[in-house]
C-alpha cells in the first residue's frame, strides 16, 4: 500500500544556512510516525513544509513531498488550501495560544466546518457538539459558548484535537501537542490522541522531543538532529538496540520509569555538533 | 502551568463593568448630553435659533425668558448653542464613522498582506502625514468649496491615516498569533481569516480611536466655522458663534464663553470616552 505521506530527499535552506538535508520518511496509512529530536532539528520545518507554511525566507532547494501521490511541495496557496482540514490537519503545540481570545469556541469550531464541509449553521453546531462528546468535554453545549480563556488548557487542547479530526482527514500532523500541558494532563490527551485516530483511521506525523510519548504512541520513529535523519525504523527496534551513537545518547538522557537505576546523562556537545557542519 | 492562562476579562456584565470607570461614566454622560440636544433640538430649544430680535440685541443672560441672553442681532443663545450640538453630532458621525472604516481596511490589507500592498499603503500614509492637518484642511475645503459637505470630506481625506497606521500595527502583530497559523492550515481564505480572526481582535482599538477622532472632528468644524469655511454664516455652528461673539467680546463676553464651554464639554467628554475604553479593553489586545 502506497504511504500516506512521502517526503523524499528533502533538502531546505535559510539564507547559507541548511535546515533539512536529504529529509526521506514516510508515513503509511493509520500509521504513527514519531519524529524525534532536541530543539532546533528541524522537526517543525519538516511539519511546516508539510503544511505549505514555511516562512518566507525559507527556501525549498530539493526533494519532494508527496500526500497520496499529489506532489505538494511548491503547491500554489489556492490547491493547498484544497487538501487542508480535509486531507491533512494540524493539531498546534500551544493550546493557550492557538484559540482567538475574542472568539466563542462556537464560532471557531464551526469556522472549519462551514468552509471545508459547506455546511450550513445548525448541521456544523450540531457536528461541534458531537466532537466535543467525542473528545470527552464535558457539558458540551455550554462550552460552546465560552471563550478560550474561561476553560482550562487540557479542555482547550481536546478542543483543537477536535478541531483537527472534524473534517476527517486522512494526516494529522501533531506538532508537540502535550507538551505545554500538565504530566497528568499529557497522559489522557495521549491515550485521547490514539484513540481518536483508530475510530478515524487517521495517519500521524508525531513532532515530540518526548521519548516517553514515542514509546507510548509510535508505531515508527525517525530521529533527527541538525536537520538530518539520523536513524529510522520500529519503534521497539530502535528502542531495544539504537544504533546511532546520537540516538543512544538521547536515550540515555531520557528518564526511564521501567528502568530507574540509570542515571541520566545529558547528550554529550561533541555529539551535538558533529553532525551540524554548515552546507 | 495549564491554568496560567489569557488575562482575565473582570467578571460581571460588560456593560455595568464598563460603567463602573468614571471616565468612561463622564463622557458617555456628555456624549448622551450632545446627543439628546442633536435629535430633541426642534423641542428643546425656546426659540427659533434663526429669529432676530433686533430690540432686543446682546442682553445679558435670563433676560426675560433668554436663559443665557442674545446675541448681536438678538438672536435666543441657549437655541442656538443647542441647535449648534445638532451640526457638531452631525459631523462628529458623518466624518469619523467613513473615516474609520477607510483607515481600517487599508490598514488590514497593509499589516496582513503585506509585501505590495504594505509597501504602498505605507508610503501613502508617510506621504499624507507630513502635511500639517489644519492647513490641508483648510486648503482642501478652500479648494472643493465651503459647507459642511466639504468639511467632512476634508476630514476623511486627511484623518484616515490615524486609523490606517494604528491597525496596521496591530494587523502585523495579530499575523503572527497561532491562531492566525491554525486557521491558515485550516484552509481558510485570507478573506476570511482577515473578517472572523482579525477584525474582532483590533475592533477594541478602533472603537477608541473612533471616539477620539469624534472629538477631533468637531474641533475642525468649529476651527473651519470659525474662519468661516464651513456651513453658513448664520447657521448656528459653535465655531461660528465663537467667531461673532469674538467681535462683541468686550461688551457681551457669554455670547463667546457658551459656544467655547459647549466644545470644550463636548470635546473633553469624548476624550475621556477614548481614555476609558482604551484602559478597559486593552488587556484583551494584550
């Protein structure tokens, strides 16, 4: 079966600077793709180029990026606007920031609905409604008229999520969605996460410097540092026997609940820059 | 970490909350003032603001049944100086209002575009904002003919640049919220990105430039009645009476005084209304 998402040989640059080099990874059919790195590696540029919302002083240089076989990488605005909401979603890394703070959830959830779906008032209220049960918020209907900042962060993160599984498509990309939650909250919107995309048959890309999240949810991993992918494969394989010197070291300054012996290490600088030679 | 979220709004009705700044309590209080005197002015005023009463010229304030005295051809003062509110109400709402809507749009299309359009715009409002605004207005008015047509427009022409600079500012700043990128992944249409997520976010901003630029239009009709260049002589026009009462000031100096009170009042009140909106509602711009 041919994969959801193919991205082949990417390669990306600001100014004389590389952001991605030689970027390959794919992402089948209701598959979960974790992609892993520290900061700076280049997870969101891979997630933006994706998107089609690359900044503009960075600049495509080669490779390609293809969603179900359409090649999508320089797509005009107006045919990307076509696969988005519908064929790939985004759900964002901020969920205090990614709600308009002037606007009632209502609106903003049936903003996509009405655009993307073409449905009318009632239908898109009553398909909010509907996700917001699906995404286990309680008293729906009264949630629907507040504003972002009259419920909590975890409230307003199963309302993106709803957002973003509302007109079904076919490739999430979650860009770090738990990290600026709570421990406790991170874990329900997780197991929210992989529920929703089985019922769904959703594909995922998972943007994550969380190792913990990897083990969780993945079904593959692809870890990255300085815009190169470093190592590729299952998760359990990666996992049990890394074999990137790069990889090890993020493990090892990864706590481990199973395994509360080690000590963490952090990931030593030689490492860090060996591979981040300039283009 | 999850609950330290947006400010707050302060709870309660926004109306009431609003209420509760006196700034915003004094000048909605005169604006209610400037208004009842436009729209009720047929029934409010004793006298007909027109009639002469050549016996009875420049008395003195409550001279039998003129409350606050004639002036140089007798003419009621208080029926003026209310009459007068109708055309200060008139130009506050004819000239902001386009003035605002002007300014706004080409400020949106500046901040959120960009590029071209930014480019443009930009230089435009540079360009416009050199000029000294009393004396492009008056030569404006002076160029297109007198009357309160011509003030308005002068007004407009000039004054957007005001709205256009502060909502391109906020434009720009708005561009780079998540929740502009979340409704651009979306697949929203600049359009509508601009209409539902923009719009009510520099609204705030706008409804307290706009009271501002009210008390601003009313300051260059009476500057323009004054020397004459808006509606006609013997219309009653604060700007105007301050005109003739200038030339009886020594002899009957309330006829200058009422006029000047009335723009003051009216004037300051709309500037607190700005100052009080502006400390109300710039937490939710923040």
């Amino acid at each position: 079966m041919s994969p959801v998402l193919a991205i082949e040989r990417l390669s990306a640059v600001t100014g004389d600077t590389a952001l991605l080099r030689d970027v390959s990874l794919d992402v089948a059919a209701g598959e979960v793709h974790g992609l892993v790195g520290m900061s700076g590696a280049g997870k969101s540029m891979i997630a933006k180029a994706v998107l089609g919302v690359l900044p503009p002083a960075v600049r495509v240089t080669s490779g390609s990026i293809r969603f179900e076989g359409t090649e999508i990488a320089g797509l005009p605005r107006a045919r990307m606007r076509q696969l988005l909401a519908r064929g790939i979603a985004l759900i964002p890394q901020d969920p205090l920031s990614a709600l308009n703070p002037t606007r009632r959830i209502d609106a903003q959830m049936t903003d996509v609905m009405r655009a993307r779906l073409g449905l009318g008032a009632a239908a898109a209220r009553e398909r909010a409604l509907a996700l917001l049960d699906e995404v286990q918020v309680r008293e729906p209907a009264s949630v629907l008229r507040r504003y972002p900042h009259e419920i909590s962060g975890g409230q307003r993160q199963r309302i993106l999520i709803a957002i973003a599984f509302a007109c079904a498509p076919r490739l999430i990309i979650a860009d770090e969605p738990t990290t600026a939650l709570d421990v406790t909250v991170q874990k329900q919107i997780l197991r929210l996460i992989d529920d929703l995309r089985r019922r769904h048959g959703a594909a995922i890309l998972f943007v994550t410097h969380d190792l913990g999240v990897v083990a969780k949810i993945c079904d593959r991993i692809s870890v990255m540092h300085a815009g190169v992918i470093l190592e590729q494969g299952a998760v359990a394989d990666v996992m049990a026997a890394p074999q990137h010197p790069f990889t090890r070291a993020l493990f090892a300054a990864t706590p481990r609940h199973d395994r509360p012996e080690l000590d963490l290490r952090p990931v030593p600088d030689a490492l860090q820059y060996a591979v981040s030679v300039p283009r | 970490m999850v609950d330290a979220a947006m400010p707050h709004h302060a709870t309660g009705e926004p109306v009431l909350r609003l209420a509760g700044n006196w700034r915003i309590l004094t000048g909605g209080v005169v604006l209610g003032l400037l208004v009842l005197a436009a729209v009720a002015a047929p029934w409010l005023a004793p006298f007909d603001p027109l009639d002469q009463e050549l016996s009875a010229q420049l008395r003195g304030p409550a001279w039998s049944g003129h409350l606050l005295g004639t002036d140089s051809l007798g003419r009621d003062l208080l029926s003026r100086l209310i009459w007068g509110a109708r055309i200060a109400a008139e130009v506050a709402v004819l000239a902001a209002i386009p003035t605002a809507i002007l300014g706004t749009a080409l400020g949106l299309l500046a901040g959120y575009f960009g590029g071209l359009a930014d480019a443009l715009i930009s230089r435009l409002v540079d360009v416009w904002t050199s000029f000294p605004p009393v004396l492009l207005s008056i030569i404006l008015v002076a160029l297109i003919g007198t009357g309160l047509t011509s003030v308005v427009v002068a007004i407009i022409v000039i004054d957007w640049t005001r709205f256009c600079r502060v909502v391109r500012a906020e434009t720009l700043k708005q561009r780079h919220m998540d929740y502009i990128d979340a409704a651009i992944v979306a697949g929203l249409k600049p359009m509508t990105i601009l209409a539902r997520e923009i719009v009510p976010n520099v609204l705030p901003l706008v409804l307290v430039l706009l009271t501002m630029e009210m008390g601003i239009a009313v300051i260059v009709e009476a500057i323009l009645s004054f020397v004459g260049l808006s509606i006609s002589t013997d219309a009653p026009s604060w700007g105007g009476m301050i005109a003739e009462g200038r030339q009886v000031v020594h002899q009957a100096p309330w006829i200058m005084a009422a006029p000047l009170l009335a723009l003051l009042a009216t004037v300051l009140g709309l500037n607190l209304l700005g100052d009080g909106l502006k400390a109300e509602l710039d937490p939710v711009l923040r």
